[in-house]
DNA sequence: AACGTTGTTCTCTATTCGTGAACAAAACAG
DNA sequence: CTGTTTTGTTCACGAATAGAGAACAACGTT
C-alpha cells in the first residue's frame, strides 16, 4: 500500500511499543525500536506528547503512554454494547460451572478477550483482557476462526509460524483445518492441554440476526477439573451462547 | 511550535473526536470536524485502520475507535502504579465514612479521576473515571492546582471561560486565587455547592518523597449528608492522605 | 575531571502530505 | 422503480514537511 501516511504509521507503532516494554522507555530506546533518526523519534514524541497519548517523566526524562489513551480505550468498551449484553450471561455461566467463563471477539487477524468472569475458587485461572492473541491458538478464538471464509483460514495458518506451545500442540496446517471443520460441524470445539498444559477450554459461537458469528464464549478451567464435569460444562457453555444469539435475533434453522 | 508532524496531531484529533461522538463517525463527518479534506481524512483513517486504532463497519461503512487504544489503555493503568496503591486507602475511607471517594491526578491542564470507590448507599453518587475535566471545577481538582507555580495558576484560570456551574460557583478569578492560597495554609478544600448543587466535596493533597503534590483524595457526597459530619470526614481524609503520602516517603516538616 | 550517555535542537532536501476534483455506490425521495 | 443526493473512495499534482544526520547540552558514570 502506499495510501499510508508514514509519520501517522511511525506514531501508532511507537505507541505499540510501549505494550511489550517496561513503563517508561527513552528516545534511543525507541529510535533502535523503530528504526527511525533520534530527531524524528523526538518529533513524534512532543506531537503526541501535545495532545495527550504520550507523556513525559519529567525526572528521567523518559516517555510513557498518555492518559488520553485511558479515555479512547474506555471510549471503545461502552461503544462495545456486546460487552454489557454479555455481562449477565457470563455471570450465570461461571456460577452454573464454577469456571471462567470470557467473551472473545474477531478483531482483523488476532482475537481479543472483551469481557470475563473469574470463578469463585481460591486459586483460580484468569485470562488478562484486551490483548491480542492468535486466532489459532485458544479454543474460544478458533471458533471464531472456523466461521471464517476458507481463505481466510488459509491466511491465517500460513502466515503465523505455529509454534507448538505444549507437546499436544498442533503440529500441521491441515491438522488444525479438520478440526475447523469439525467445530462448524458439531457448533463447539473441547479442546485440552493445547497452549497450556493442564488447561481446557471449551468454547461455542454466538450469532446475530444475519447469521453471522460475532463473538464466542468459552469455560476455561484446569484440565482435572474441566474433564470429568465435561459434558455439564458443554450444555450450558451451549445454552448460554443459544440465549444469547436468540436475544441478538438469531433464529436456529 | 512548528516542532510538530501535522498528520500525527491530525490523527490524534481525529480519534479525540470519537469521545465527544456517537459511537460511529463518517469521512465526511469527521473532515468537516477536523476542517480537512475528504481524502486526507481518507487516508489518516485507513492508516489508523491498518494499525488498528480505528475499526470501519462493514455494513454501514462508518468507523469507530479499534481494539489496540483498549490495549492501551489498560497499559496505562497497569503502568500507574499509584492507582493500586490507592486501592486499599480509597476501600478503607469508602467504609469510614460511607460515602464515594476519588484518587484525582493532574496531566498537563486538566485533572482526571484515575481511581474511585463507590459508597455502600443504595442511591449513590459516582464519577466517571478517565475523563478530562478543568482543574478548578472540583474539590479534588483545585487541591492540585493549589500547589502549583502561580503563572501557571493564572495561565488556567485564564483560558477557560470559567463558567458558572450552579449559581454558587465562584465568577471571579481573584476569588479563586483567594481560595488556592486558603487551600495551601489549611491542607485541605471544602467545597460546598459549585460544580453541583447539593454536592460536598472534601479533598486533600498527597505528597511523594519529594515534597510535590502527585495526586488528591476527595470524599463526594449529598450536601445534606456530608454536611452535618464535615468534620469527621475532613479528618478521615487527612488521616488516609498522610498515610499515603508517609508510604511515599514523605516527611512532614 | 574526563568520558559516555542521554534528550534536544538544527539545517536541508527528498519525500510525502493534503487539496480538489472525479468516481462509484449506496440512500433517499418522488 | 428512477432520478437525485450524499456517501465513501481514488487519483494527480504542487506546496509543505518529514526524516536524516550532525552538533549540542545536560546528565550520570567511571
């Protein structure tokens, strides 16, 4: 593409540095970072530094994010309606199951956990919200994958290097696509001790009035826990995404 | 300043218009804003787009804010070390004196609540956290502007319009500086009736090791509630203040 | 006290940003 | 259903500027 402005570009990138790096990062730090001059680097800085997203430590000298981009991000929930919608499911779900339950939405080429529910267990797993991650690699985030056009999935799966997180990780591309069949067939996928051992997670789509998926909600819980409760978990993991797709307007065929 | 990339503050703007919006803008809606042609507006959203700070609707073709400035801004929080620390303090207060209390920050001109802890009472009052406000409109908000240089005092109570909220609210400039420096010698604001009616804030500084103001807890409530037990509150408030500020390492001269 | 950093400033040219008009594709009204 | 308006999108070009690179100042370290 060349309808790209670079220095808009060179802006949102420095900006996402700061989501893998400690606090507070420095001007040479983030010119090596960008691959951009010093000078440059520090244009950028005072520009988004005078309109809030960047903000300087005014004893070391170095940057951080700006408090603007707490108001744009909490600007993104509340227009996500689905968040709210979601809320009362998911609370019933991890009372009905005593596990995590989250929502997990398609944003371009990652999936993203919008909302979650920690269960009442003393030592309990919990997922951090709001980060990306791969569309391939969670159970609720392959759901959302399997409703994806072929091509699509073949984008996906050939552009990522599949790492193999845990020995039963998938190993092969046409792997993972039979089991994207077998989840657009049985309408849920049970999947165990894949990213993290001894963790299971299963996971079913919810639709909208068009048909389409547009979210996924999954029961995430240890493996020696999750399995032998598995089909308990299931129906109601299934219920609840079949109430919350009839209340969208989707009417089962 | 001419130290500054046009396109980057163009793009800047153009998400700060989204918090003042429904949550879906047009490209012709947004130039008219940012008084820039249809194409620029084009390109900054496809770039904005492409790195996921803006999100279009297939359908309707309008655009939204993206996912990563969610990303983002929880890095903020995460980062802000003083909204954890504040957590157990604001808890703490909230059960002292049963009504709502604010941990407020200063950035650049404005203030903004950065933590809260609602009130047990059944009709409540509440804030919204993360958004702008001037700094001489509340209670928690004059605290920080007490302690700072008086030419920048000036320079704030200057620009704005000042407007007069209730028919309480101050209408003078000198009357706020009065008040400011009345802030500074007794350590603490009552405020009474400005900003709202029948609202009472009581707010107090907290210091670092340094010596500098970083942030204001302020206790917010019905008039005719807070009142009455003025005093007891007001000595709550000093006492979680100087707790937080001796954590900093700040020694009381 | 000398050094190696850091963030900041400066100058200059190749680059690109922004304009304005033309385009297609919806949404609308009659 | 059809003419009309308004939408988002594309394009080409000239004016404006973004980014490189070196020099600077202000640190902290050795």
């Amino acid at each position: 593409m060349d309808q790209v402005l670079s220095s808009v570009r060179n802006g949102c990138r420095l900006l996402k540095i700061f989501l893998d790096s400690p606090k507070e990062l420095g001007v040479t730090e983030l010119s090596k970072k960008l691959q951009l001059s010093k000078g440059a680097v520090h244009k950028l800085l005072s520009t988004l530094e005078s309109e809030g997203f960047i903000r300087q430590n005014e004893k070391t000298k170095q940057y951080t994010l700006g408090y603007t981009l707490l108001e744009l991000g909490t600007k993104v929930l509340t227009n996500h309606d689905i968040v709210d919608f979601s809320k009362p499911f998911l609370d019933q779900l991890v009372s009905r199951t005593n596990e995590l339950a989250v929502l997990c939405v398609q944003d371009s080429k990652d999936a993203i956990y919008v909302a979650k529910e920690d269960s009442l267990h003393p030592v309990r797993f919990t997922v951090e919200s709001f980060r990306r991650f791969p569309l391939y690699s969670t159970s609720a985030a392959r759901v959302l994958l399997a409703y994806q056009p072929e091509e699509f999935q073949d984008e996906i799966l050939q552009e990522h290097p599949l790492k193999s997180y845990t020995p039963h990780s998938y190993t092969s591309v046409e792997q993972i696509k039979e089991d994207l069949v077998a989840i657009r067939e049985q309408g849920y996928e049970i999947s165990s001790n894949r990213r993290n051992t001894g963790v299971t997670g299963i996971a079913a789509p919810i639709f909208d009035s068009t048909g389409h998926v547009t979210a996924s909600v999954s029961v995430i819980g240890p493996s020696d826990r999750v399995m032998p409760k598995k089909e308990e978990i299931l129906q109601e993991t299934l219920a609840t995404v079949r109430a919350m797709s009839a209340q969208l307007g989707y009417r089962m065929s």
